[in-house]
C-alpha cells in the first residue's frame, strides 16, 4: 500500500494523515466550508475545475478536490 495518494498531475497527499472524505453536496461539507474560510484552514486544490471532495486532515485543514468520492477512494486503497 501506498503512503501517498495522487490527487493532481504534481499534488500528493499523505494517507495516514486523512480522516474523513466527503462529498461536497453533503450538508457536514457545506457548513465544513463555511466555518474554515473564516479559520484560514480551508485549502482549494481544484485548479480551476469543479469540486467534487472534500478531505479532512488530522491537522485541521480541509482540502477541496477536483476527484469524485469514488476516484478518492480507489487511489486511497489501491
């Protein structure tokens, strides 16, 4: 298994460090977004396109991805 995961061409993410993933339509991803904007933790890692996931890291910060949940998960447990 993988330590890291890819989530864009040249953007990699630490596997241990992931505690949740939602999917953004979800309400817990909407009211997630609106707290973090104001706490500066929020990170946009879209590169322009839709987002689609959201991960919540043990660290606080939480990163918006242009991935599907199931896209996400292969790359988690493959």
């Amino acid at each position: 298994m993988k330590q890291v995961i890819k989530i864009s061409k040249n953007l990699f993410i630490p596997r241990n460090r992931i505690i949740a993933i939602l999917p953004v339509s979800s309400t817990v991803a909407r009211r997630l977004r609106g707290m973090n904007k104001v706490d500066g933790r929020i990170v946009n890692m879209t590169f322009g396109e839709e987002s689609k996931t959201i991960l919540i890291m043990d660290s606080g910060h939480v990163f918006v991805i242009a991935k599907t949940l199931e896209e996400v998960d292969e790359a988690l447990w493959s």
